[in-house]
C-alpha cells in the first residue's frame, strides 16, 4: 500500500469575507485599524511590563506572553485577510495553508493556556495572599508557561500530521479567510474519522479541561469573596479578577461550538462572525481591558508618558 499523500492540489482558493465589492473598501479600513491597533496595544503591554519594575508580578508575567500570543494570533491570519482584499489573487500554496492552520491551532491553544493559568494565579492571590509569594515563585511561573507551549505544540503538531496524511482531490476552494482545519477535513477525499476523533479530543483537552479549571478557580474566589466582611475587600477582589473574567468571557465565548462540535456548525455566516470575534476583536480588546481596568498599568503608562514628555524637551 502506498502511504504517502496523494494530494493533487497545490494550492487553495480562500474565498474571504462575504462582503460586497463597494463594501471592500471600508471594511478593508476597519480590520486594518483593528490589527493595527491590536498589535501596538500588546505591544505597549509588553513594553510597560519590562519597564517598570512595579510589573514585574507573576501576574503580569503571564499578561506579557498573553500579549505576545495575541499578536502572534492575529499575524496569522489577519494580513493574508487583508491582502486579499485588495487583490484578485485569493489562492494560498498548500505548504502554506498547512502552515497557516498549524500556528492558528498553537496560538488558539496557548492562548487557552495562559488564560489559565493567569485564572490560577489570581485563585492563589485571593484565597491564599499570605502564600502569595512562595507559591507563585519565578520557577513555577516559568514552568507553567513553558508547559503552556509544550502542549500547544504537540496539539497543533498532531493536527497537521494527520492533515498531511489525506488526499485532496479536484476541491480546493475554502469558504473561510484563513484555512480552518475544519474547512480542510470537508475538502479531503479521503476517510477523515480518525482526523475529526482527534479534533474532539484534543479540543475536550486544550479548551473544555482549561475552562473547567478557570469555573474551579473562580468558584473558590467567589466563596472567599463572599467570606470578607468589608465591601472594601470585596471591592478590591473584583477589581483584581475584572480584567481577567473579561478575557475569558470573550475568549471562551467566541470559541465554543465551532472546534469542539464542528458537525453543527453549518451556517458559513456564523463560523466567520465567530472567527473574527477571537482572531480580530478578542485580541484588540486584551489591551484596552487590561490598561482601562488596571491601576498599575494607567500608572505605568502615565510614567512612560512622562518620561518620554521630559526626553522630547
């Protein structure tokens, strides 16, 4: 028997957004804004976070990989998006289609990750403070992180293998603007089981054991919240846990249904107004979420203001 791929396709057609051809301008406007802004939003992050020593928390370790994650996010998708446009030319090799899905699938996984394991740290600030310092060590920090991307790795590694081993005949056009795994598996011509056994698996895994953990974590903060007597402490609580809740509401929300029941997801509108919920907007807002909601970071940001005021003169 012959194993190797019999594809005979060598490239994709990505059909892009659904909008009408007076409509290409505007919109081309509004994502390029909004990816412009995602980028130098995590960018400021990043920046504000190696700057001021104040920062440098097990808390905003993890905002600063968040934020890179972010970029790294909306890089792999968003410019091809863009690109195409404002061309004709809408097809995309095959190397580089496996390639778009594989990092899509990494950062989509890391990001679950992080978000997790930021859920953690603030189950630790609020329910064991005095602890704080000797839990959240820099080596545990370090060790979630790096886990984070091991296991992002090896879940979008797994899907691309198997991807590689179908054949894909004469259908090559993708309804979708970047080339979603799912997209590709209803494009195979081969038996595609195995591929969709792996994509609930490994999605029950990345994304619902994540999320189960998060609902664990908040559920002891609210039983500790509800146990302080001061309203200043519950304030102060909530105000901590705000910025975070906010990120996985927009995470987790954009992207249930879609990768862990892809058999329902029949409406094509519907998956791309999901899609560009967590690859354009969720991304966009991480920035503006943290640095609105957050005392340290407004007042790191109106320190770097100052500097950069005192430097100009």
């Amino acid at each position: 028997m012959r194993t190797e791929n019999q594809s005979s396709v060598s490239e994709f057609l990505l059909l892009g957004l659904p909008i009408r051809p007076e409509q290409r301008s505007m919109v081309f406007t509004l994502f390029l804004g909004m990816y412009l802004t995602t980028v130098l939003g995590n960018l400021l992050i990043i920046l504000l976070i190696r700057l001021d020593s104040r920062l440098h928390t097990p808390m905003y370790f993890f905002l600063s990989h968040l934020a890179l994650t972010d970029i790294s996010f909306s890089s792999v998708t968003v410019p091809k998006m863009l690109v195409n446009m404002q061309t004709s030319h809408k097809s995309i090799p095959f190397a580089g289609c496996i390639s778009q899905m594989y990092f899509f699938i990494f950062f989509t996984d890391l990001d679950s990750f992080l978000i997790t394991s930021m859920a953690y740290d603030r189950y630790v600030a609020i329910c064991h403070p005095l602890h704080y310092t000797t839990i959240m060590r820099e080596e545990l920090c370090t060790l979630l992180v790096a886990v984070s991307w091991i296991l992002s790795c090896a879940s979008s590694l797994s899907h691309t293998l198997l991807l590689s081993r179908l054949s894909f005949c004469a259908a090559n056009t993708i309804p979708h603007f970047f080339c979603d795994l799912a997209a590709l598996l209803k494009l195979a011509c081969s038996d595609i089981f195995l591929n969709e056994l792996v994509m609930f698996t490994v999605g029950v895994v990345v994304i619902t054991l994540p999320f189960v953990c998060i609902l664990v974590s908040y559920g002891y903060i609210g039983t500790t919240i509800l146990r302080v007597p001061s309203t200043k402490g519950i304030h102060k609580a909530l105000s901590t846990c705000g910025s975070h809740l906010s990120v996985v509401c927009l995470y987790y929300g954009a992207i249930f249904g879609q990768y862990l029941f892809p058999t329902f997801s029949n409406f094509l509108d519907k998956d791309i107004i999901v899609a560009i919920m967590y690859t354009v907007v969720t991304p966009m807002l991480n920035p503006f979420i943290y640095s609105l909601r957050n005392r340290d970071m407004k007042a790191a940001l109106g320190k770097l203001f100052s500097r950069a005021t005192f430097f100009s003169q």
